[in-house]
C-alpha cells in the first residue's frame, strides 16, 4: 500500500507458484544444482519473511518449501545478517509447522 503496510502474502490461499516452488525443491537442496546462490538469497528473503511477520499462517503444506526455509535459515550467514534470535525463531517455527497441535500441550 502506499503507507508501506502489508496486509497479505497469498500463502493462505492455494498458490500454483509455491506448489511448483515445493515440486522443485523435492529433488533438490537448493534452487540451483550448484548449491546455494543469489537465487536462493532472493527467494529464502521473502519465504522467511512469512514466519516473522504473520505468524497465523501454516506453511506446512509445503514440506519441501519448509525444509528448504530452514536449511537456509541455519546458514551461518543468516545469523550473521539477521541476528542469532531471529534465526533460533525461524528455525523453531519452520520445526513446528505441520506438528500436530495437542489441545493444552498435552490431547
């Protein structure tokens, strides 16, 4: 919007882009069979944007994208870029997604 807020990221909804994105990342670590590059910059900035700014959506039905988050946001650099707690949080959410939710902690 113009006054810089956010109000969606399209990932509560079925989206062809992440369904592809999550076929993809099934064969491989990384966006190129080289490994981890610029690509992977760009695209893990914006997936890992998700988790910390809007917290109610469950990125669990792609597992792929999920596992490709996390391999990403364990990466020494990120921690280095972003912070050591907001790398513990990523990683932590990303391990949490697709958990089955028990009722108090415990049903």
């Amino acid at each position: 919007t113009p006054e810089g807020k956010v109000y969606d990221t399209g990932l509560k909804s079925p989206n062809k882009r992440i369904d592809t994105l999550d076929t993809m990342l099934a064969e491989k670590e990384f966006l190129l069979d080289s490994g981890f590059s610029l690509a992977d910059v760009a695209v893990a900035s914006y997936l890992l944007y998700v988790p910390q700014f809007f917290r109610d959506i469950d990125l669990s039905r792609w597992p792929n994208v999920v596992a490709y988050m996390k391999r990403c946001a364990e990466r020494p650099a990120y921690a280095q870029a972003f912070g050591s707690n907001v790398q513990e949080f990523l990683i932590a959410t990303l391990d949490g997604m697709g958990k089955d939710k028990k009722l108090f902690g415990i049903f």
